[in-house]
C-alpha cells in the first residue's frame, strides 16, 4: 500500500475510540436485556465486532499491527431465537463428512455384507459407489460413526441442528430438499465437531512447548475451553 492510500493516524485513533463507545454500548446492553435472546444485545455485538474489524484494518495498513483479540462477525453467528417458546414439534438436522481413505477395505466389507445375505457376486459390492450403498443399507449411521475405521472411513467435520416448529410437518412434505426450509432463527441448539479445534490445540501447545513455562494445567484449561464449543450456543452467540 502506498503512502498516500495510508490512514492517518488521526483516523487510526477514531476508529479506536469508536471500539471504546462499542464496547460501552454492548455492556449497557447486556446489563439491560430482557432475555437469553435480546435483539438489543445481539445488535450490540455486532456492532462492536464491525468496530473491532475496522480498527483491526487501520491499525495494521497504518502500523504493520494487528489486535491481540478476535471478535466473530456476524457472520459467524446464529440470530436471535425467534421460534415458538413451546415447540410442539422439532426437526434433527444431521451432516456428517467422511473421506473414502481404504477404498479396498470399504470393498471388503460389502462383500461380507453379501455374503450374509446370500447375494455373493453381485455387482454392488465391485465398486466403492455401491459398496457405499450397501454399507449405509445395512447399518445405521450412528453405527457407522462408531465404526467408520472397520469400514475404510475417516471422519471430517460433522454439526448436528435442532430446529423448533409449531406443527409437525406433513408426511412427504420435505422429502425432495430436506435442508433447503432451514429457519435460522428456529435453530435451538447446535453441536459441532471438527478437526479445526484439534489443530487450535495443537498450535497452542507447539507455542507452549516453545515456551517450556507451561505446565500441564494449560492444556486441561484449553481442553475445557473447547468442549464448551459442542455445548449448545446460547444467547446472541449462538
């Protein structure tokens, strides 16, 4: 960046200031909200995080420095719950990722699949498509899940939404796109695992390991930190 396209200095210290006042606004927010889901609220945090982003940008084009904090976006966030306070009805969505990583494997256990079922030579089995097809006939995906090794599979990222409605929906209703009707704002509650936590605690503890002042109480902490990630998201942070 050259130094005519530079913020000034002056322009550094405004959008500092406006991060203070955004801070003092989301506080008198939550000291203020009506409840675990107060618009109030969540309009403050995102206003204090498009405050964060901004200064975070003029500080490091004008300085070379970056904030020691990260604020998610808006973006990153569920919005206020605004379904019914007594569902009656409620839908588990469910998304799993797996990578085919012993294809040969997957094969094998088609067959045995077959040959249990007496249809040995089928087609099916001669290809990972439907050796696949089987596997999933066969077992239910939680099983799966458990025993994805056995079967050739490695685990990827997987998130698990629970979503309220008034009413059940109709038989067949949604059967053609499952997942296109999927209300946000219904969302109440959501899991995620992935490997991305897994390699969040392997930089720490590289850091850590540089450092040799940490003791193991570090890493528990860190490990607690995360679990609280697959609790349900709560609040204007969900």
């Amino acid at each position: 960046m050259s130094d005519a396209a530079q913020p000034t200095a002056a322009e550094v210290r405004a959008a500092a200031e406006a991060v203070k006042t955004a801070l003092d606004r989301h506080l008198a927010a939550v000291e203020r909200r009506s409840g675990e889901d107060d618009p109030a609220v969540f309009e403050a945090f995102n206003q204090l995080a498009a405050a964060a982003e901004v200064y975070d940008e003029l500080l490091y084009d004008r300085y070379d420095e970056v904030t020691p904090f990260e604020i998610p976006g808006a973006e990153d966030a569920l919005p206020p719950y605004t379904g019914p306070e007594e569902p009656n009805a409620l839908s588990v969505l469910i998304r799993r990722d797996y990578a085919v990583a012993e294809p040969q494997r997957l094969l094998a256990q088609a067959q045995r699949i077959e040959a249990v079922e007496g249809d040995e030579g089928s087609p099916a089995s001669g290809t990972v498509h439907g050796a696949l097809g089987l596997l999933f006939g066969e077992f239910e995906p939680d099983e799966i899940a458990s025993r994805h090794k056995e079967f050739g599979l490695e685990e990827g990222d997987s998130t698990l939404w629970v979503t309220a409605a008034d009413e059940p929906a109709e038989p067949g209703e949604w059967l053609e796109a499952p997942f296109e009707q999927v209300d946000p704002q219904q969302v109440v509650c959501r899991f995620d695992v992935s490997a991305v936590f897994d390699d969040e605690i392997d930089d720490v503890d590289e850091d850590e390991d540089d450092d040799g002042d940490e003791g193991d109480g570090f890493e528990d902490d860190l490990a607690g930190d995360l679990d609280e990630d697959l609790e349900p998201l709560d609040g204007d942070r969900r």
